[in-house]
C-alpha cells in the first residue's frame, strides 16, 4: 500500500470512528435522561403494584386463594359502589365522547386562525383546575344559597346544597365536573389530529360537493378513530379511578354522600380504617382487571395500534 492510500484509509477510518461516537455519546445521553423516570417506574409504579398481587392472595403471611375476593364480593358495599362508578362512566364517556369530537370539529372549522386559538386557549384553562381544588370550586357552584348560577338549580327544584347532591344526581354531577376540567385537553389534541388529516383528501371532498356534516361524518370522524380510541382508553383509566370527588362532597354535604360511594373510596376503607389491607387490595386488582379488559376492547375495535 502506498503512502497516499494507507493515509485515505487513515482519513476514512477516522471519519467513520466520529460519526460512530456522537451515535453512541447521544444513546448514553437518551439512557441517562430515560433512567429517572424508569426508577421512579420500578419504585412507585411496578413494585407497588407487585405488592399489591401479593397481599390480594395472601392473609397473615400465608397464601389465601381467592378469599379475599370472595369477601370482597360479599361486601354490602361493594355491587352499590360498583353501580355507582359505572353509571358515572357510562354518562361521562358518552358525553365526553359527543362533545369533545364536537367542539374540536367547529373549532377547526373557524375561517379565523386568531379566533380558533383563543377558543383553544379558553378551553384549556379549566385544566389548570384539577382534583381537589376544582372540586372546591363547584362545591359554591351546586349551592343554590351562594351560587352564581343559583337561578338555574332553583329552577330545577334544587333549594340548597343537599338537595343538590342528592345520589341520584352524583354521576350527572362528577360527570360535568370532570368534563369542564379534562376535555380541554383533549380537544386540543383532536384539532391537532384533524390538523394532520391531507388536505387533498378535505379538497376532493369539497369538490365532491361535501358539506361540512358530511366531511365530518365520512372523513374526519373515521380518520379520528385512533385518537377517540386513546381518549375513551384514557377516560376508563381515570374515571374508574373516582376517588377526590366523592370524597370532598361527603365531606362537605355532612354525609349525605356516603363515604364508600365509589370504588377506590371503599379500598380506601379498607385499607385505613378496618386495617385490611388484603381486602383493599383485591379491589385495586378488580379496578385493574376491569379497566385493562375495557381498555382491551376499545384498543382493538379502535385499530389503535394499526398501522395506516
């Protein structure tokens, strides 16, 4: 090999080492950054949870079957608390399903790009009230004495605060709550995603002669499925987790709602107050199992995971 060819060779090989390092300097980097949140995963996430299989099946050390199921299930409390919970859940994804799809749609269809991103910004703002505090919020709202909306509860027969919360109106009630503080969001994301639909496929429809209502109804609504699919997915994860909610109103109304109304309020009664931690935990894996089989159902009739 002559000079000048080992000395190319020298330069190639060299070239090729430093564009090997910033790949492999970037991957130490992307491991370092994604190592905090795995330990946090394994310590507050996974370990609990492995924690919790293990008390589920177990009492005083020792293996229990599925005993503390089988109490669980014979809990006066527990079928009411699951009536409960469901009945909100089938009111709130079906409302949040309807008006959320809606709301994006109208405001994606705004010929004003200033008026749209204030509409979206409007809706967003409730989020920045979650959990406690926006409960807290509506605790004025659904008292007629001090409410600002006080002549629209009147006129539907409520005369005070109890009244209001009387159990037949809780899940129509947690279901307005957690719409005006979650849906924002979420029709933000769906304007995105309608962002994303080709403009050639919205064009051809206008020439087609499409109107709006049926743009929606054959184009957009088909191409969000996946982003519907995700949100319901989303919405099963944290309603059936109601917990602050109910928890503020017992509180707040003096026991007019019941302390062990949902679910997780039960567990909680469990855990802390019969100091059975056995039986909170079968039913934080019956929540489990449920949601994970409900969210089984609509990833795969959404195609959430398919490929377009």
């Amino acid at each position: 090999m002559t000079p000048l060819s080992a000395g190319a060779e020298t330069r190639r090989r060299g070239g090729e080492q430093r564009r090997r390092n910033p790949n492999r300097s970037q991957s130490a980097m992307a491991y370092a950054f994604s190592s905090g949140y795995g330990i946090l995963l394994l310590l507050f996430g996974l370990g609990p949870a492995l924690y919790a299989v293990y008390l589920a099946f177990t009492k005083a050390g020792s293996f229990a079957g599925v005993d503390n199921f089988v109490r669980v299930f014979g809990d006066y409390r527990f079928w009411p608390a699951v009536q409960h919970v469901s009945a909100y859940l089938v009111i709130w994804l079906i409302f949040q399903i309807v008006f959320v799809v809606l709301l994006a749609l109208i405001v994606h269809n705004f010929a004003s790009r200033w008026l749209s991103t204030s509409v979206r910004f409007v809706y967003y703002i409730p989020g920045a009230l979650a959990g406690a505090s926006s409960v807290l919020l509506w605790l004025f709202l659904l008292d007629p004495s001090v409410s600002p909306v006080s002549g629209i509860l009147r006129g539907l027969g409520f005369d005070s605060f109890v009244a209001t919360v009387s159990l037949d109106n809780l899940p129509v009630i947690f279901t307005i709550v957690s719409f005006w503080t979650g849906a924002g969001q979420w029709i933000v994301i769906m304007y995105g995603a309608l962002n994303n639909i080709s403009p050639e496929i919205m064009e051809a429809s206008r020439i087609d002669g499409a109107g709006p209502v049926q743009t929606a109804w054959y184009i957009q609504l088909p191409l969000l499925r996946k982003w519907i699919s995700y949100m319901v997915v989303m919405s099963i994860a944290a309603g059936s987790q109601l917990f602050v909610e109910p928890r503020v109103l017992s509180q707040a109304s003096k026991g007019v709602v019941p302390q062990d109304y949902s679910l997780n309020q039960l567990a909680y009664l469990y855990a802390f107050r019969q100091n059975d931690f056995n039986g909170s935990a079968a039913i934080s894996l019956i929540l489990l199992a449920v949601a994970l089989i409900l969210a089984a159902f609509f990833v795969f009739r959404g195609g959430l995971f398919e490929r377009d």
